[in-house]
C-alpha cells in the first residue's frame, strides 16, 4: 500500500509537469505566431487548448481521490494542495495563452504597429518566470521561486511601458488603433501569465517550508 501510495504522488506530479509543459508551450507559441505574423501557429494554439483542459480535468480527479481515499500526512497534504492550486495556475496560463493567439489572429490582418519593442522583452520575462516556477517545483528550490516573485513588478513595469508607447502611437494615428489595442490586450495577457507564475512560486514555498506567502510583501524582499 505504501508503495502504491508513493507511486500515486509520483504520477501526479509527472501530469503536473507535463501540464505545465503544455502551457509553456502555448504561451511561447502564442506569442511566436504574434511577433512573426503567423496566422497557422496561432491556429494551432487555439486548436491545443482543449488539451490542457482536459488535463486539468485529469488532475483534478487524482487529486480528490488522493484526498477522499488516503489520510495524507501534513507533507503530503501539503504537496496535494499545492498541486491542486498549481493545475488551476497552469490552466488559466493555457487559456491566456490563447487569448495572445486569437489577438495575433486579429493583429495580422493590420499593419504592423511599428516595431514591437518592449513586447518580446516582456514575454521573454513573463516565460522565463513559468519556466523556473515549474523547475523550483521539481527541484523543491524555495529560492528559485521566491526570484520569480520578486520579478513579477519588472513585467508590470513592461506592461506599463507598453501601454504607454501603445497609446502614444494611436493618438498620433488613428489608422492603427485597432492594432494598437489588440497589442494592449497581448500586454495585459503578459501580465497575467506573469501572476499566475507567481502564485505556482508561492504555491512551491507552502509545499516545501509549510508557509502560506501569498499577500505578504515581505515574502518579495
């Protein structure tokens, strides 16, 4: 039974990864087909999605069996919590992923709003924030995941950089405010995935120190 149990926890997390995996590919990729003009790409993001909901819904199920069938000790509890609030993170990552997509899809039937700057710097940050919330998962690393808390107000920065430069350009041409905004939304999105990156760090210092960090900003210093 015991090593059933491992087993289980062990599984678990190997779907966690993998979900996380998809999201981190629909986020790059959806940003890819944004930056390139590629419409197919975009598609295909778009078309992926039900995938991660599906394995969303997959790990949903382990966990409330785990719960409902095992007397999980206060560790394991702990790492089943934290799964459960992390599948939740992965699949509103996956669904602002195709948020960028549907936008580059919209985007590419316009000009292009001149060169898009401070957008592929901000979702190079805002990906390289899921990438290490998932690695401090499976290396347990309480550090790792606190760097990517204290990086979420650089990507508000970019975020508000953008808007900036976003609304100077349609104030100075009104030809490209519908491009313009669709671009402000891509930013937003950015944003976003870049909070839920963090709540998956705050989630790996519960599971590994026990400690809920969320709302206290002495857990960023």
């Amino acid at each position: 039974m015991e090593r059933h149990f491992v087993q289980e926890l062990e599984e678990l997390k190997e779907r966690l990864l993998w979900m996380g995996s998809l999201a981190e590919r629909a986020v790059h990729r959806s940003v890819q087909s944004l930056l390139g003009s590629d419409a197919a790409l975009a598609q295909q993001v778009v078309e992926e999605e039900s995938a991660i909901n599906q394995m969303q819904i997959e790990i949903d199920d382990r966990v409330l069996q785990l719960l409902a069938l095992q007397q999980l000790m206060a560790t394991d509890l702990r790492f089943v919590l934290a799964v459960s609030r992390i599948n939740a993170d992965l699949e509103r990552i996956g669904d602002q992923a195709v948020n960028i997509a549907q936008s580059a899809l919209r985007v590419v039937q316009h000009p292009r709003v001149r060169p898009y700057i401070d957008l592929p710097r901000m979702s190079q940050a805002a990906e390289q924030m899921v990438r290490d919330s998932l690695n401090a998962l499976v290396n347990k690393d309480t550090e790792l995941a606190r760097s990517v808390m204290l990086r979420d107000d650089h990507v508000d920065h970019l975020r508000d950089q953008v808007f900036r430069e976003l609304l100077t350009y349609m104030m100075e041409n009104s030809s490209v405010v519908f491009p313009a905004f669709e671009l402000i939304l891509v930013a937003k999105n950015l944003e976003r995935i870049a909070d839920h990156a963090t709540n998956i760090a705050e989630d790996v210092i519960y599971m590994v120190a026990g400690r809920d960090v969320r709302h206290h900003a002495l857990a960023r210093r």
